[in-house]
C-alpha cells in the first residue's frame, strides 16, 4: 500500500505542533548517541531541525556555519562529540527542557 504523503512531511508537521512528540525526539536522538547508534542519532537531530528552528538560527545560536553544521549531522558526517553535545545543549535550551540521563540496570 503506497503512502499518500511522504513521511518526512508528516514528521515536520507534526513536530511543528506538537511538543511533547518535539521532546520525545528530541530524548530519543540522545539516547541514540548514548548508546554509540550515532548515525540514527544525527538522522533524527537533523530532522528536529529541519522541522524547528533550522541550520540558519542553530548556526547563530552555536556561532558555526549553517553549512558546517549540515555537514556534521549528515549522513557521512563526523562530528566531534563537542560539536554534538553543543548542538544538544542549544536545542534544549531553545525547547525549553533539560534532557537527564539514569542509569537503568
């Protein structure tokens, strides 16, 4: 069965109305990189943006180019892990949450 939309749409949509599914990827991008899937963790980060605030304003609040910062959430990116955990930190800051992380056994 073919979608009637293209899924990528859908998200953005949704991402741009909803904030609880915006912290959700959000928490979910971190836990990716946490547990060293750093390529499913930049996806998402790069699709939060996409969606949010864009590479442009993330480029002011970060003080890098929108390009650089393209660059290192693409697919064959590699970032250093300061440029990431910046990227994080304005993006919380921006949505207005703290992400925590818990040790669960």
């Amino acid at each position: 069965m073919a979608l009637t939309r293209p899924f990528k749409i859908t998200v953005r949509e949704r991402l741009q109305r909803d904030p609880s599914f915006r912290e959700a990827l959000l928490a979910e991008a971190a836990d990716c990189l946490l547990t060293g899937d750093v390529e499913t963790g930049k996806s998402l980060r790069r699709d939060y943006v996409h969606a949010t605030i864009g590479f442009g304003e993330l480029g002011g609040l970060t003080e890098k180019s929108p390009k650089s910062l393209m660059r290192t959430l693409s697919q064959n990116g590699n970032p250093h892990a300061r440029n990431l955990f910046e990227i994080i930190g304005c993006l919380q800051k921006r949505e207005g949450v703290h992400l925590e992380v818990r040790a669960v056994r």
